[in-house]
C-alpha cells in the first residue's frame, strides 16, 4: 500500500488527510461535548444528591433541567461563535 505524501499545513507542520478532517471538526465536536457534558454534569449531581439528602426525585429533576439548559445554552453560544468565525 503506497503511502501518502503529507501536505504541509498553513503553519508548517505536516498534517495527513486524517489528521486535517479531524483538526476541521474540532470545533464541532467540542461544542456537542458542551451539550453532552452539562446534561450528564446535572443528571449526575441531582442522583447523588438525592441519595445522599434522600429527596428523590426532585433534585435529579432540578439538576437535570438545569444541566441541560446550561449544555444547551453552551452549545447555542459555541454554534454562534463559529458561525461569526466562518464569515
């Protein structure tokens, strides 16, 4: 299997094919992360702190919701953020 020459990159590194699709959907990436990151944070939280404080299920539901709406908030403001970036 032949392998491919690696390009040079705008700041002078060598990037493969790979390597450059992955490093354009960083950004993307990171911002599903912040989405992702913020619900598990508020589910997480609200379980163990109805465990432990023993108000099931209303801190899981608060925490949730809050978890969520904070992911989604982050999400929403990295969308916007690359969306001015592109331009």
């Amino acid at each position: 299997m032949a392998e491919q020459e690696p390009r040079k990159h705008s700041d002078g590194s060598e990037l493969g094919e790979t390597a450059r699709q992955m490093r354009a959907a960083e950004p993307y990436i990171s911002a599903v992360w912040k989405l992702v990151g913020g619900a598990v944070v508020g589910v997480l939280g609200g379980y163990f702190l109805d465990k432990k404080l023993g108000t099931t299920p209303w801190l899981l539901v608060g925490l949730s919701l809050v978890g969520i709406s904070v992911g989604f908030y982050g999400f929403l403001h990295e969308m916007a953020r690359l969306g001015k970036r592109k331009r």
